[in-house]
C-alpha cells in the first residue's frame, strides 16, 4: 500500500521489506544536504570575492521583454568561462589515486527552493552545456524546475532522500569515486546557488564540486559581490581572480549583446504577429 506520506513509497525498491529495518537517519527534506555536505567535507575549499560591475546588463535586462533570471546570465556566463579555463571543467578524484579528470562539457547544478509537501526542500537543477544554449532556453527549463512538480522533474533526488541512511551513503560514494562521468552527471562539474533576491549574500558557498558561484544583491550603482569557492587541489588563487575578471567580462560583453539579440526578437515576433 503506498503511504501518502512517501510519495515514492511505490517505488519497487523503496518498498522491499528489507529496508525497512535500516535507520533512515535525517527527514527526507534534509537528507540530500546532509549527504552532499558529508561528501564535501573532505575537500580543501578557499573563496574568492570579486565586485562586479553590472549597471549596463541590468538596464538591458530590465527593457528585455522576456524575463531572464540574474541566475540563468551568470550560469551562462561562467560556463562561457569554462571554455576559456579547462579547470572548471575539472575535477579531483582520489580512486584508485589521485588525479583530475576534465570533462568535455560544462554540467552547472543550480540549487533551487521548493516546498514539497509542508517541508521545504532543495534540489539541485542540471543545466548541460550553458556554453552552447541560449538565454531564452536556459530560463525555460529553470522555471520547468521551479514550477513543476517535485516528484516529477526531481523524480531521482525525491526517490534517493528517502532511502535508507546506509543506501544513500553507499550510492554516494560510488557515484563520488568510481565513475567521473555518473558525478558530473550527479553533482554537475560547478555549483551555483545565491539568495540575492532576498537582499543576503552567501559569504562561503559549499557543494561537492570543483567550484562553486554565487552572488549578492545588486546595489543601486549596479554593483555585486561574486564569490567563487574552489578546491584548492585543482585551482590556485591567480586562476581564480582571472576566472572571476573574465566572467566580468564576458557579462559586460557577450550576455550584454545576447540580452540585446533576445529583446530585438521578440520585438520582431511582436510586428509579425
């Protein structure tokens, strides 16, 4: 019988009985970080801030008629970074030794809020290759994941949260060690996680990847704070204040121009219509 309390109780492994004697540990709303912050405990992070100038893409993106999230304008631009700087697309692995692993493509993990249930849970949102999407598609499938429904578009992270302590753990570490190619599909190659638009600024963002993005409020000269938190083994501080200098640039630049591109098509759509 499936408990209303579980939606995945259904599920033919959440219900072997044999689980069910194994102690869950914490409350499925919190298990993922708990699980994603045991992973990341054992990597040397250092931050980075940087204060970026951004008055020309605010005043771009406000006369934009589609509605494009600050967070979609910097994923994008990092990964466009990403291209230039093969190290963020990189990752430290300890099995069976030590070495980096670089990835083909960027996998951004954009760490979104919903309530599910009367619990408020995160999850993690997979954008694939930003460096080659476009504003307009990246902004589409981040309002699927903030609007559709939790069971279904974070069908796999609802399913693990409610395995049992032991399971998730194994899973994890599996995914962590064995296979480079499952944890970047899992955790993604970068992190970007912010709560700006409550006006707050995270001082030292954590994930179980090589780096991690996240940004403050804008003040009214147009400026922000960007952080980058990074593993030390992958990464040294010189790289990292030229990864920060050249996201600057490329969204003074280059997502400048595309907000433009954006607005003019829809403009054009507007007259043909």
């Amino acid at each position: 019988m499936k408990n209303p309390n579980n939606p995945v109780s259904d599920d033919p492994i959440a219900a072997r009985k044999w689980l069910r004697w194994l102690p869950t540990g914490m409350p499925a709303h919190r298990a993922l970080v708990t699980d994603l912050m045991w992973l990341h405990h054992t990597m040397p992070t250092v931050s980075q801030v940087k204060t970026f100038d951004l008055r020309e893409l605010r005043t771009v993106r406000d006369a934009c008629p589609r509605r494009i999230s600050w967070a979609v304008a910097f994923l994008r631009a990092y990964a466009l970074a990403a291209v230039e700087f093969p190290s963020l697309r990189r990752t430290y692995l300890s099995w069976p030794w030590p070495h980096l692993y670089e990835h083909p493509e960027t996998v951004g993990n954009l760490v979104v809020s919903r309530n599910s249930g009367d619990e408020r849970w995160l999850f993690f949102a997979p954008i694939t290759s930003a460096e080659n999407g476009l504003l307009d598609q990246q902004q589409g499938l981040l309002e699927r994941y903030q609007s559709g429904p939790p069971e279904e578009v974070f069908k796999n992270q609802v399913r693990l949260a409610y395995y049992p302590f032991y399971i998730r753990r194994l899973l994890w570490w599996m995914r962590f060690h064995f296979s480079p190619r499952k944890r970047i599909k899992r955790l993604g190659t970068f992190a970007l996680t912010t709560v700006a638009g409550q006006g707050v600024t995270i001082l030292d963002p954590r994930a179980p990847v090589t780096s991690t993005l996240t940004y403050g409020p804008l003040n009214d000269a147009g400026e922000c704070d960007v952080t980058i938190a990074y593993d030390h083994r992958v990464m040294d501080g010189k790289e990292v204040a030229d990864i920060l200098c050249a996201t600057e640039r490329i969204m003074q630049t280059r997502i400048v121009r595309e907000f433009h591109d954006l607005a003019q098509q829809h403009r054009s759509r507007a007259v043909a219509a």
